[in-house]
C-alpha cells in the first residue's frame, strides 16, 4: 500500500539535494542516476563529516532523494539521511534507519529457509544418473549451458521440488540472502516456468551474477532471467545479470549497483513487453549510457540464441541507442514499422486470458491509452473492473488501483475471491495459501479513500510508476475522486 495523503514523503528535487550536499560541505560526484558520496556510517571520527578522500559508497537517488550505502547496506529516505548529517556534525554515530522487528524476524526467518533448502541442494553435474542430469537440462533448456558456467554462477539442482535453484550472495560479504527456484512444468509442448523466492518477491533485490562483476569492468548486459544470464556469459563472454522480477520492474533500491557500467545494453526477452520495459529501464538508468536489444525473429532471448546457435556477440552489437534525437526521418524507424509488422498480435497490447470479447473490442491493454466505463450505480463496475485488472496483473502486468468510493480492505477482498476462484468463507483453512500467492502479485493500493486533492493523487501515481514501474492505473471512480464541486469546472 502507497503512503497515505496525509504523510507521504515529501518530495525533494535534485537541486534541493545538491544545494544541501554542498551546504554542508559533503563531497559528491554526479552519477547516472544517482549521486555518490562517501559514506556515514563507516569509520571516520564522529564530529566530522567524511572527507573527499574516503571511498564513494553511499548512493543517492536523484528522483527520490532516497539513499543506499553498499559498503554497510544502510538504507532511508532523504530525511533520515538529513537526520544522520545533523547527528554526525553533533558528535553522535548515525544510526542506519531500522526497519521493523517484523521484517528482521522475518528475513531472518527468510535466510535459514534458504540456507537449508541450499544445502539440500545439489550441483547438476553430482547428479549420479546422467540420465537423469540431462533429462532435467533438456527441461530447462539448457543442454548447451556448460557444467562450468551453473558452477561459475553456483546454479543448483532440488531433487525433490524439481527446481533450478539460484542463490543470492550479499553484495558486501558473500553470505546467503536469499533464493530463487525456478521449476519447469510440461503440458503437452508447452513448458512453463513457476518462479518462487526466499524472501518474499517484495523485498527480494537480487541482482543475479552481480557478485561475479569485477571493480574494473564497465560494460554490463542486463537481462530479464536468470538462464539468459548464463546463457550470455558463455556465448559472448560479457558481463551480465539478471532483474529478480525479469521485466516487469527495476527497483530503484538496485540503480546504485549498475552506477559503475559506463555502457548497459538491455536484452530483456523476445516479446513487445520486453521492449516497452527497456525503453522504460533505460529511462532510470540515464538514456545516454543504455542501448536496447530489439525483438525479432533474429534476436530471441540470449538463451533461445545460444540454443539455436546465433551469434550472441552480432546481436549485442547490433543493439540500438536508447536516446535518439527528437527528429528522425522513416530510414531510423525503418525497423521498428518492420517489427511491428511481424508482431502484430503483439503490438495489439495484452490480451485478456478471461474476456474474449474484451479483446475484440479493445485488442488488448495498450500502454497510453485511457479506457472509461460508465454505468449506474450497482450495476456491477467495480466488480468487473477488479476482474478485468487481475486477469492482467496475473500476467505480469504492474498494476495500481485507487478505489476512493469502497475501502481497499473491501476491494481486496473482492479481487482475492476472484483470484481464487472459490468462497473463501467457506473454506478458511485455504485462506493462507491463497493470500501467499495473491501477495506475489505485482498489484498496488493507493490509500485515498472519499475526496481527494488532484495534484496529490497525481505525485502519488508518478511516485509509483518510478518505484514500481507501474503500467496500468485503474481509478474508481472519478466523480468520487474528483468530488461534487469540481463538476462545473474543466473535467
């Protein structure tokens, strides 16, 4: 749920940081998407802010003001980092913000669950019945990948849950955070891949194959899955690594990792989304330095390539600056009208799993586009328009909801039934599971409820689509947000 109106961070534009930074005689150098200065809460004497000779490792984000020191993992807002200067300049030792006793207890909780699952795990190549070893690599589609690239990454094999098992090393001293299992399921031709992390997919921030990147290397592949990762390094030998929710979104919390790369190119998958969700990413990470691999038949994801023997390195040369100037004649966009006569189906937007008929009258969700239904009270709007949003949120797309007319308890409480497809009253012993995969949705609350000020509502939108790469907004409904005297005025 996104803070309430009545105290969501106050928002802090960049002069206002740099102007404070300089203030207070704190050394910084402008990054791509962040500024870095060296850290508070390493060492140094007490009364004294750090000196322009200590190391660079605390990052702060230009559109948030928020902060992240990698050398400590110390994180907060633009206010507890204003907080810890005032503490330092009286004498006293900053103290990185804590996060609750929950949250402690529970990634705690996180890390003996994946420590335990990880010991139970096994190297693909220890597997003693090679049958078996290259069964579950032709599953995953990884019978090209080498034993020494899964050994390289640490990959691993859970027997009993069928499921590749990528580890998350901490960035600052190589222990186990966390996990990703990633399990394949067949029916008939079709393979699926079912995805499940330790911690939960909220707080879950694993840069896969980051521990690998060294202090020198500038260039960096960023990719959408784990496998592409692995698939890269072998077939081009770059440096690369893999967003923990593929491309659905880029927590700003990561940006400070990729601050070192001078060139990241963005090969995010195959499809349409893929390609919208790099043009996105290469806005946060600064256009200047990101180039985007283009979807086609030619250039599927990195692992696709390697399989059907492409030339990884051709592709990734090929890749396309992502700032391009602000006039440009059709011989520039001669590709993009190509590909978008090859995946028509695509360009059509996400199609609704539920409503066929939707999809012939809307062809799908677009990005950009604003969609109104009316109808008279009671006659079923919201429950259709909670319907309508979760079949979509289910495929991945980002989503955020502001109900100001029902309470988000309520409407929670609708689209979780219709998630599960059944009367949870009933069945209360359900409830549990149900909710752990109802929580893995890419699904947002805005906390609004009744009338509410315009520009607040705005700032709160843009807030979310910068922290969670929002795509699709359902507001509900407008008369309720809007209030009745703003009727006459300009609607």
């Amino acid at each position: 749920v996104l803070p309430s109106p009545d105290g969501p961070a106050p928002s802090v534009s960049i002069t206002e940081i740099r102007q404070y930074l300089r203030a207070q005689d704190i050394p910084f150098h402008d990054g791509y998407s962040c500024l870095h200065t060296p850290s508070l809460f390493t060492g140094g004497r007490q009364d004294q802010l750090p000196s322009a000779k200590a190391p660079y490792t605390l990052f702060i984000d230009k559109t948030t003001g928020s902060f992240l020191c990698t050398a400590t993992l110390a994180e907060g807002t633009w206010q507890d980092f204003q907080a810890n200067v005032e503490l330092r300049q009286r004498g006293m030792t900053p103290i990185p913000p804590a996060s609750s006793e929950e949250t402690e207890e529970e990634m705690r909780q996180a890390r003996e669950d994946a420590r335990c699952i990880w010991d139970r795990a096994l190297p693909l190549w220890e597997l003693l019945d090679e049958q078996e070893t290259k069964e579950t690599k032709a599953l995953f589609g990884i019978s090209l990948v080498t034993d020494a690239t899964l050994k390289r990454f640490g990959v691993r094999y859970l027997r009993t849950a069928n499921s590749l098992v990528f580890p998350w090393f901490s960035p600052q001293n190589a222990t186990l955070k966390g996990l990703k299992l990633v399990r394949a399921e067949k029916k008939g031709d079709t393979i699926t891949y079912i995805e499940e992390t330790l911690p939960r997919f909220d707080s879950y921030r694993n840069l896969f194959g980051l521990p690998l990147i060294g202090r020198r290397d500038t260039e960096l592949v960023l990719t959408g899955w784990e496998l592409d990762a692995l698939a890269l390094h072998q077939a081009a030998g770059v440096a690369s690594v893999a967003l923990p929710r593929g491309a659905s979104c880029l927590p700003p919390t990561l940006l400070p990792y990729l601050e070192q790369f001078k060139r990241i190119t963005l090969w995010l998958g195959e499809d349409l989304r893929a390609w919208e969700a790099a043009k996105l990413f290469a806005r946060k990470l600064s256009l200047k330095r990101c180039s985007l691999v283009r979807p086609g038949n030619l250039q599927p994801r990195p692992l696709e390539a390697l399989n059907q023997g492409l030339n990884v390195t051709k592709i990734l040369r090929s890749a396309l600056l992502a700032s391009h100037k602000s006039i440009v004649s059709f011989r520039q966009l001669r590709e993009e009208v190509f590909g978008e006569l090859v995946n028509t189906e695509q360009v059509s937007g996400v199609k609704w799993t539920r409503f066929p008929e939707l999809n012939k009258l809307l062809k799908g969700h677009r990005r950009g586009e604003l969609t109104i239904f009316t109808g008279p009270t009671g006659s079923g709007k919201t429950t259709f328009l909670s319907e309508y949003a979760l079949d979509l949120c289910m495929q991945g797309v980002c989503t955020l909801w502001g109900s100001f007319e029902i309470n988000n308890v309520r409407l929670a409480k609708i689209m979780l039934t219709q998630f599960a497809g059944r009367r949870l009253e009933d069945q209360l012993e359900l409830y549990d599971e149900w909710a752990d995969r109802f929580e893995d949705l890419p699904l947002y609350f805005m906390t609004f409820h009744g009338q509410q000020n315009i520009k607040t509502v705005i700032d709160t939108m843009q807030h979310a689509v910068y922290m969670y790469d929002i795509t699709h907004v359902v507001v509900d409904n407008l008369q309720f947000m809007m209030g009745h005297e703003h009727l006459s005025a300009d609607r």
